[in-house]
C-alpha cells in the first residue's frame, strides 16, 4: 500500500512538473508570437509600430502618411479585419491594377485593416486615427464574426486570445488564463469543428452565429452610419463589402433555407439602402466562381480568393462611380477653403 501511495505521489509529482514546462513553453511562445500587439485603452489592442512594415499610427504602411492632398491623386482606406489584412491580399492587388488602370495618375490603396477587429474597433479606429489623413474613399470590409464590441483581446504578456462574448472582460477564471488549457480547449474545439463538417448550419456553433442574431444589428447599423458619416467629414465617398463565410455557399444549406443562409447578407443591404451606400456583396461571385480554391480556413482568403475580389472590387470602384475622375480631384482642390 505504502509502495503504492508512494509510485502515485511521484506520479502527480512528475505529470506536474511536466505541466508546469509544458505551460512556460507555451507562455513563451504565445508571447513571441503577440510581440506585434500593444495594448490600446479605447480599441483594447492595436499594430505595434515596432513591427516591419506599420507605421506610427499602427497600420500596415510603409511609410507615414500626411494630410490627402485631391491635387496629387487618389487615396482610397480601406479598414476592416484580417480578411483584409494579408500583406499580398486584395487590398495591395487593387492598388496594383488601379495603378495599372490609370498610369499617368498617382492612385494611393491604404490597407488599415487590423486582425480580429469588429465594427465597432474599425469605426473608433476611423474617428480617432484615420480621419485626419483624408481620402477620396473609405471602403469598409465586413466580416461575419463582427457582431461584438471586442471579439479579442490582449491578456497578460500580450497574449491574444478571443473572448467572443461581447463586453470585454476585466479578469478571467483562472483555467482561461492557462496557455496549456487553452491549447488543449483548442484541440477540442478542432475536432468539434472537423465534426461541424457535417452541420447543415455551423454558424450556430461558433463566434459567427451572432450575424444571425437579430438583436445585434441595431447596433451594427450605428457603428456603420457613423463609419459613413466620418467618411464624410473626411470629404470622401464611403462603401462596404462583405465577404461570404464559407458554409453560406453550401448547396445543401441553400436549398434547406435560402433566406436564413444569407440573413447576414440581407440585414447589411437593407442597412446600405438605407444609408444610400454602395454595398458589394461577394457571395454570388464567390457561389458562382470556378477558379480554384477561395478560402484557406473558411474565412481567410487564398490567393485565388484574393485575385478575386480585387477584380470585383476594381469593377464595383468603376459601376458605381466611387473614384474621383482627374477634373473632380481638380475642381475640389479649387473649392477648398484656404488656409
């Protein structure tokens, strides 16, 4: 017995310790891998200027940007999350074929997306940051998992983990603190969504079935009039696209229930008509589209993707008439008010 009680102590003893390395390491690793957040007090987190290629007011950008200028070309800002955040995405593959469009004109594309942001964290992004530079354009990307007022947020050592439960929280259980548990609470959730495979409708299983609740779109509304509405302060025109959530292209879940599928997509053209804004919504082309694969998890986008929605975002910019021709740049600059 006693030989017994003992193996046991050592057992608990050796499988603590081996808990205790394992969590260091991935404390460790969580921090290296976070070091390109800082803490915001308004937007909870936001680019570090440290990392290669953001700027002082924390998008990525090269270089710092001054006031738009209409005379010296086009500037169209684009914010919104990591959909639209890819280094190589549709946002730098716009710049270049709007560039290539129009060769004799200087055309600026301002990727201010930030990952994980919701519409609330891009409209006070907007209003306290981005509107004192100006543009001709604010296009704003929507996501469906943007229902929320915080949907991540940095915890101890910079540490980025998703809360998905609307109002930020001030501490958490301490289990939620653990980066082992919540590396084994990853695991978990991956096998329940390889299982989710098999669900008609997997939204209602995860941080997206928020798009489908009706009670968030209110608020919704709010956040994008008053993106619209500082667009205009900024002297620029204002328009959105929203790109599809995967499992709103399955067959199976438009035939059960065309109208519930697209409820998200319904809500924010209901939304852009009322606010007389120009609205893309890409889940037509994304449905109809033979090109290979759009989506690397169901969310972000593939090259193929990508490439995608550059073209149909080019197209969009021209149909509706979103970009200043030569002679209005011209004729606003003479309509400015002088210093």
């Amino acid at each position: 017995m006693r030989r017994l009680a003992f193996a046991t102590i050592v057992f608990v003893i050796s499988l603590a310790g081996l808990a205790a390395v394992a969590e260091f390491t991935l404390r460790q690793r969580s921090d290296a891998t976070t070091s390109w957040l800082v803490r915001d007090p308004a937007l909870n987190y936001k680019l570090s200027d440290a990392l290669d290629g953001v700027n002082s007011l924390g998008i990525r950008h090269p270089e710092e940007l001054g006031r738009h200028d209409p005379a010296v070309g086009v500037r169209i800002l684009v914010i919104g999350d990591s959909v639209a955040w890819d280094a190589d995405g549709f946002v730098h593959r716009l710049g270049r074929r709007l560039r290539a469009a129009s060769p004799d004109r200087h055309v600026e594309v301002i990727n201010a997306a930030i990952p994980g942001y919701t519409t609330y964290q891009q409209r006070r992004f907007l209003e306290r940051d981005l509107e004192p530079l100006g543009a001709d354009l604010v296009l704003h990307q929507y996501c469906l998992n943007d229902n929320y007022r915080f949907l991540h947020e940095i915890e101890e050592g910079g540490r980025w983990v998703i809360i998905a439960d609307g109002p930020r929280r001030t501490s958490r259980p301490w289990w939620q603190r653990s980066a082992l548990l919540r590396r084994v609470a990853f695991r978990l959730r991956a096998d329940t969504r390889e299982r989710d495979e098999q669900v008609l409708y997997p939204w209602e299983r995860n941080e997206f079935r928020t798009a489908w609740a009706p009670e968030t779109w209110p608020e919704q509304e709010d956040h994008i009039r008053a993106i619209r509405d500082s667009a205009h302060r900024m002297n620029a025109r204002f328009a959105m696209v929203t790109v599809p959530y995967e499992p709103q292209l399955s067959d199976a879940a438009l035939r059960e229930d065309l109208d519930y599928t697209l409820y998200p997509q319904r809500q924010l053209a209901a939304i852009a008509e009322r606010l007389d804004t120009a609205h893309l919504d890409l889940h037509a082309v994304f449905r109809a589209s033979r090109e290979g694969e759009l989506y690397t998890d169901k969310i972000h986008l593939t090259d193929v993707g990508h490439e995608l929605v550059a073209a149909e975002l080019e197209a969009f910019l021209d149909r509706e008439r979103l970009l200043p021709t030569p002679a209005e740049s011209v004729d606003e600059v003479a309509r400015a008010p002088l210093p």
